[in-house]
C-alpha cells in the first residue's frame, strides 16, 4: 500500500511539473537514428509514443490507444490500468527497486 502511495505521489508531482518544457533535460533527449541501424528507440517524453529510425531520420509516431512501448522488445504492448501507466517522465530518477 505505501508502495502505491508513493508512486501515486510521484507521478502527481509529474504531471503537476507537466506544463514546464523538459526537452532540454539529458535524459529527455529524442534519440539519434544511426544510419545503419533501423530499430525504433523509446521516446523519452511519453511512453505512449516511440521514435521511429526506418528513414534514418528520428520520426515520433503514437502507439495504439491503450497501448505503450517496451523499451527491451521494442514494440507497443498493452498497458495494464490504460495508456501510460506505470511510466514515469524522464526527468524523474526511477526511485530503488521500481
């Protein structure tokens, strides 16, 4: 229970921070696309979206409502609880054992 409080915290903090532009933050840098290398990355702003590297150009598309991206398997999968839950924003450090 305080685990969920905590994370529930956090992410309201978040979300309260929303409206600041975090672009420019190190850890919310939209990845390069190598020219030889056409994996789709995760998107740091949002976990819902993912940078598409098939032209060799970063590309940000949406993955499906409901949906968000696995950073390891590189794909959208369903996101229990909808759309983006259990992400954090990149400009917050992970907290210890999450």
């Amino acid at each position: 229970m305080k685990l969920l409080l905590t994370f529930t915290l956090v992410i309201a903090i978040a979300y309260a921070h929303i409206e600041e532009d975090h672009s420019h933050h190190p850890d919310c840098q939209v990845p390069a696309c190598p020219r030889d290398d056409h994996r789709n990355r995760s998107y740091p702003l949002d976990c819902t979206k993912y940078v598409s590297c098939s032209t060799g150009r970063p590309i940000v598309e949406k993955c499906p409502s409901g949906y968000k991206y696995h950073q390891q398997q590189r794909i959208c999968e369903i996101s229990i609880g909808g759309a983006g839950q259990g992400c954090l924003p990149c400009w917050i450090k992970h907290p210890e054992g999450l």
